[in-house]
C-alpha cells in the first residue's frame, strides 16, 4: 500500500493515556493520537524516533502516530491501516492461503462479534478472515498478544464456531516490521489468548503470519513465517 502522505519525522516524549502521546515534532511539543491498543512498552520509550501522519479528519490531537523506529527497524503502529493492507494483499494474489478469494464484506458479523472479512471464492465455502496486528518482536520470535485481550479470544471461539457451521475460516497474525523469523502467540502475557488459538486451530481455524514492513512510502505484504504454536 503506497502511503496517501509523506510521513513527519519526531522524538517521543511520554504516553499521557491509553490514546495520547506527547513527541517533539517540527521543533515543537505536539500531542499525538496513539491507535494501537496494545501497550507498547518496547517501543513508546523517551527519545524514540517516530513518524506521525496528518489527521485525515480534525480532531483532539496535532498528530497520528504512525511508526516507532526501535532497534534500527521501523515498526507500522497505525492499526487503522491493518485492514486496508491485507485488503489490497488479497487483491494482489499477496497471501497464497487467499488466492482466488475476493472481499465480499467488511466487519461481518458472527455471533457477538465482527470479523474484518467475508471472503467468497468460486467452488469454496464463504471464508472469514481477522486480522490481527503484531508489533512485538524478541530475538526474532514475533508474539501476540503485548496485552490481555478478551475480544481477541472470543473472536478466535467465534471463528471455530463459524467453522461448524460450514465456513473456512483463518485468522492472519500481520506482523509490521521486518524483523521477525517465526511467530507464536505470548503465552506468558495471555495463556487464555494461546490456549483458545490452540483450540480454533485444532476445529479448523488456519492460522496465518504475514510480514508487513514499512519501506520508505510503502507498507506491503512480503513475506510468511512459520507460526508456531507450542
């Protein structure tokens, strides 16, 4: 996905809330929009290179936070755009497990939650698709969750539902940096997390993990490392 703007370089300052970061950018104390909801820790530390974005609509903040340069790799924390890549992803022929299925909705709902797709394909059964967003990475291990996460549980039950009632079904672990040689999920920040991927995997839910990075204006779906999930 080509990058609709050019990024703004800055310096994080301090994480005020869950949503609100303060960083020096153009020479001033700015406030910044934080969308991810995971908690960072790694990567929102004083003096950390950033890049923002313009608001594409106005609101409280100067800035949205865009990516967090840590270790010398650049990592994608706008989960806004999560879905609009693995969308053109899928278009392109990017992910080989989707090749041949097209987006027939967004935020399908399932039981008590929405799903980001509803993929058909000639000859297949409906496909429903979550996509979730990894920013951690240790020793070249990327891990999901950095935060307990219900919703992301229930949403891994409901697909294991879906699939007894003759849908496929994955979820896609897109991890945005390009540092990351093999994926599992954090047992030791979220063990009921782990266990219900393990139990959606083993009822038929595929699990995927995709490489994401940022290069230069472009975040684009490259690369398939093994999930491991044991």
């Amino acid at each position: 996905m080509k990058l609709p703007w050019t990024p703004i370089a800055g310096v994080f300052i301090e994480r005020l809330n869950r949503f609100v970061g303060l960083a020096k950018v153009k020479g001033s104390t700015a406030r910044v929009h934080i969308h991810d909801p995971g908690r960072l820790r790694e990567l929102l530390v004083k003096g950390a290179s950033i890049l923002v974005r313009p608001h594409l609509k106005p609101r409280g903040t100067d800035y949205y936070l865009f990516a967090v340069k840590h270790r010398e790799v650049w990592v994608l924390v706008d989960s806004a755009l999560h879905s609009k890549i693995v969308e053109e992803a899928i278009h392109l022929g990017l992910i080989r497990e989707l090749k041949g299925y097209t987006v027939s909705k967004t935020e399908a709902a399932i039981g008590r939650s929405r799903i980001d797709f509803l993929l058909e394909a000639q000859g297949k059964p409906p496909l429903l698709l979550e996509v979730k967003g990894c920013t951690l990475v240790v020793d070249g291990v990327a891990l999901f969750p950095d935060a307990p996460t219900e919703r992301g549980r229930r949403h891994l039950l409901e697909l294991a539902e879906a699939v007894k009632q003759g849908f496929n079904a994955m979820v896609l672990f897109l991890i945005t940096r390009e540092d990351a040689k093999v994926f599992r999920p954090y047992t030791e920040m979220d063990p009921e997390f782990s266990e219900a991927l393990k139990y959606a995997c083993s009822h038929g839910v595929q699990a995927v993990a995709y490489k994401a990075p940022l290069r230069g204006l472009e975040v684009k779906v490259e690369g398939r490392v093994p999930v491991v999930l044991s």
